[in-house]
C-alpha cells in the first residue's frame, strides 16, 4: 500500500486544489472546503469553492462543447469513453486507495467502486453502437414511420459521499456515448475524489483534441448544488442523496419543467425463509448490514426471519458479528472503517437511543470504539436490535450499520413488512421453495426496484437498470435501457409518395 503522500501525489492532488473545472481550466476562489479523512481525522488537503461568476462560465463552456459533441458519431464518441476506461485500469490501485482514504471504505471496497467504473465505461462502449429506435408501420401509403434519440444537452450530476465516484461515472459514461455534456458536484465530504477523476477524463479530452466543456466540475455547499437545479439551461438533473434531499431537487428541476433522475433513500429488506441456507446467506446478511460501515442505500436494515427459525438465525448473526474486524480501512484485514464523519456518529448515536427509548431489544450492542486504533472517534460497533416495523425510527433509513430483527408466520405477512415503508429500492429473499421465490418477485410481491432471490440487497452488477420506488425516487441508473433518460425521443414519420394523404382518413380537398 502506497503511503497517503504518493497516493494523492499518483493523482496530481495538491495540497490546495481548485475546485472548479471545465476539462482544460481550472479556476480558484478564496473560500475552500477543507478534505478530512475519517480515518484519522486528519486534514488531507483544501478544494476551493464554485463561485457563481465561474458556475456561470462552466455552463456556458458545456454549452458550447455540446455543439461539436453531439455532432461526433456514437462510436467515436464510445471510444473517449474506453480510452477513459483504460486510464481507470492503469489508475484502479491509487484512486481505489483513495476512495478508501476519503470516504472510509476498506480499501477492498474501493477497488470495488473503481471497477464498477471500468466496468460502465466498458458497457457504454458497447452502447455506443446500440443507440437505437423502433420502425412503425403507418397507416398511410406509401409512409415510413420511426423513432430516433438525441442527446438531451447538458447533464448535471450531483453525487453522495458514501459512492464517490462510481455513481458519476454511471451517469457520465452514458450521458457522454449519448452526445451529451455533464457538469459534476460531488460530495462536499469528498472533494479530491472529484478532483482525480477530472483530471484524469483531462488528459484523453487534451489527448485526442476534444474541446473543453465536455467534462465539467464545480464544488461546494447545497447553494452551488442550487445554481446546478434551477439553471434552465440544464435539462436533466441526476441527483443521488437522502429523500429530503431529493425532494428540494424535485421541485426545483419540476419548476422549470427539466428532467429529474433521483436514486434516494434505502430501507431495504431480506426475508428469510424456513428453506434458507443459512450457511450461505449470514455471509451476505452480514456484508449487507455492515459493508461501508452501513453506508450503502442498498445497505441491509431490516431482516425479516420466520418465526421458526428465529433463534437460530439470531446467534448465528451474533456470533458472525463476533468475527467483525474493525479499523484502518487501507489495511485490507479489516473488514469495516468508520464512518464517513462526526455528524453520522451523532446519527448513529441518535438512533441507538430512540430504539431503546421504543422498547428495542439489542442482541449486538453499539457504541462508539475508543483506543489509538480509533483516532478519529468515527469508528462505530455495528449493533442489532429486535423491533417492531412500525415504529418510527425503523421506518426512517439511518446511514449507520445498525441492524433491525423482525419475525414473521406467513410470506404474505413477511411481504407485507417488506413493502411497508416509505423507501422502495432493495430487497431480497433467501429461500429453497420456487413458490416462495416466485411470489417475492410477482406483482404482489416486493414493490421494490431491486428484488433478489438467495442474495443479498447490496452489490448491484451495472449490467441492470439501478434505481428504486416509492420515495427512493424512481429513477434508473447504469444498465438495461438506463441510457434513454439522458437523451430525447423523437418520432419522424417520411412521405416518400406523391401524394399528400392525412393520417385518420380526414379530406382537406383545396
């Protein structure tokens, strides 16, 4: 393992950083956010902040890269994109390293999140040469009727702390092979993360004589995240986040009457059956529950156990959770890091108190960890606590790996606490019956985006559409048919008669 030195030297971060980019400029400011690492604590390096006067020159930049890209063939355009794939592979070590060192996520996870870049810029390369539309049969003579797609213009993504630059780079990868431009806030809680894959998307735009404005960045606080929502020159927002915070963006892109894609809060659930193979799935319970120290939106909550199986299925869990290796998280022994700061430790320390406050019964007991190892005082124990699902804390999505514990008689039942919450994006089921399996995954089963069968809710591949229901929002990120939210549809209907004949037999004789 690189020290944190070479690892932020590797990807040309400084110790103070402009934080405003359209590809092949930088711009300051005098107001910075200062990177920390919750590993330690300790300071990383400055990122300044977006001013509104180079906010406004990065769109208008985008905009006129926009005229050129678009023209660009899809296929060469998938080539940029696998041109940036390749510097990702030869750059996977460090920026996955450094996806560790910022955010908090073993190092093995991080690897992980840069991979999943690899990976959709590998799918978009391939897209590239798909972006298709349908024939229709018209009704009149001698008519040819079809649809086509067109990039929409100007993307802007506003990601989340917890998937730093993965989540990006599924919006990019295809918004870029559509024809469009993007213009990226990343987490305030992860600045250099942005700042690396800049400037790496840099050097193959200035490398094949692309014009600036293709790739954009800004950094700030919600109020630059404002200026990307509301600028009508946006047409499409992807914004990944908390329901709150997807609801101010909802209605700030509905009020200009631009496209919103929103991948929200999880509560996600695994029902876990009489037939389970519980030697198979605690590894995947237990992964789901405390991976990213239970900062994923996919990230397990809620296990919904058949009363029969309960006991057992609850030591087994302790037990598992007696195996947890907690610390540094570039030190690939160690299965969980800290959270991502003190405010998420308050959270955390909040939610313990009102499930105890409700009547829950901890099987694992939280708390905070404490020790030379732990310098930062965002390390955590993740806990487990039998509840009921009504209760309010269950129902709201706590970014922390606290576990919930359920029980249940019959499947309609467990359904039924499945569906019951406000949230809508993973879920899962563990069972050997194909009725069980079946009935999870028909209409009258989970209502969530995501549903699996002997797996768990987190570790979604980018070959699917990604997104959720309900108050997760409703989008679709990465794979299947994801690509047709970043650009427009258009149907053209081609008279190649020599005669003028109106669709549903209406006469306009002059």
């Amino acid at each position: 393992m690189q020290s944190i030195n070479q690892i932020l030297k590797d990807l040309k971060i400084q110790e103070k950083n402009q934080g405003t980019s359209t590809g092949l400029k930088w711009y300051d400011s005098n107001d910075h956010i200062v990177s920390s690492t919750p590993i330690d604590g300790s300071d990383l390096a400055k990122v300044s902040y977006t001013t509104l006067e180079d906010f406004n020159t990065v769109v208008k930049t985008a905009e006129n890269a926009f005229q050129s890209w678009r023209k660009l063939p899809a296929p060469k355009r998938g080539e940029i994109v696998r041109q940036f794939g390749e510097k990702l592979r030869e750059k996977k070590d460090t920026l996955g390293a450094l996806v560790s060192l910022e955010m908090g996520k073993s190092y093995q996870e991080g690897l992980g999140e840069v991979q999943e870049m690899i990976d959709i810029c590998d799918f978009a390369v391939g897209l590239s040469r798909q972006l298709h539309g349908l024939t229709m049969h018209s009704e009149r003579p001698n008519h040819r009727m079809y649809e086509q797609y067109h990039p929409l213009g100007i993307v802007g993504i506003i990601s989340a702390f917890n998937f730093p630059v993965a989540v990006w780079c599924w919006n990019t990868a295809l918004a870029w092979v559509c024809g469009d431009v993007c213009i990226w806030k990343p987490s305030e809680k992860a600045p250099l993360c942005g700042i690396a894959c800049q400037k790496i998307i840099a050097e193959v735009l200035e490398e094949n004589n692309l014009p600036e404005g293709i790739s954009c960045l800004i950094n700030g606080d919600y109020k630059v995240g404002e200026w990307l929502t509301n600028s009508a020159k946006i047409p499409l927002i992807s914004a990944t986040g908390s329901i709150r915070m997807g609801k101010i963006v909802a209605q700030a892109v509905a009020k200009r009457l631009g496209k919103s894609l929103l991948e929200l809060g999880g509560n996600n659930a695994v029902i876990i059956t009489e037939s389970t193979d519980l030697k198979m799935a605690i590894p995947a319970l237990v992964f789901g529950a405390v991976g990213t120290c239970g900062q994923r939106c996919t990230s397990t909550r809620r296990l919904i156990i058949h009363e029969n199986i309960y006991d057992k299925v609850k030591e087994s869990l302790k037990n598992a959770y007696q195996q947890i290796k907690i610390g540094n998280p570039l030190d690939e022994s160690n299965h969980v890091g800290p959270l991502i700061d003190k405010d998420a430790v308050k959270q955390y320390q909040s939610a313990l108190s009102q499930i105890a406050k409700s009547g829950g019964k901890f099987v694992v007991e939280g708390g905070i960890l404490e020790g030379d190892a732990y310098k930062s005082s965002c390390y955590v124990k993740p806990a487990i606590a039998e509840v009921e699902n009504d209760w309010e804390i269950v129902q709201h999505e706590t970014f922390a790996p606290i576990l919930y514990l359920l029980k249940y008689s019959t499947l309609d039942e467990a359904i039924a606490l499945q569906n019951g919450v406000v949230q809508g994006l993973s879920s899962a089921i563990m069972t050997n019956s194909m009725k069980e399996m079946e009935l999870f995954l028909s209409s009258a089963g989970s209502d969530c985006g995501i549903a699996n069968v002997n797996i768990g809710t987190s570790g979604a591949e980018i070959g699917g559409a990604f997104g959720g229901e309900k108050e997760t929002g409703g989008g679709r990120e990465s794979g299947s048919d994801a690509w047709k939210v970043y650009m427009r549809r258009q149907t053209n209907t081609i008279n190649y008669g020599n005669d003028l004949p109106l669709a549903q037999g209406i006469k306009f004789d002059l």
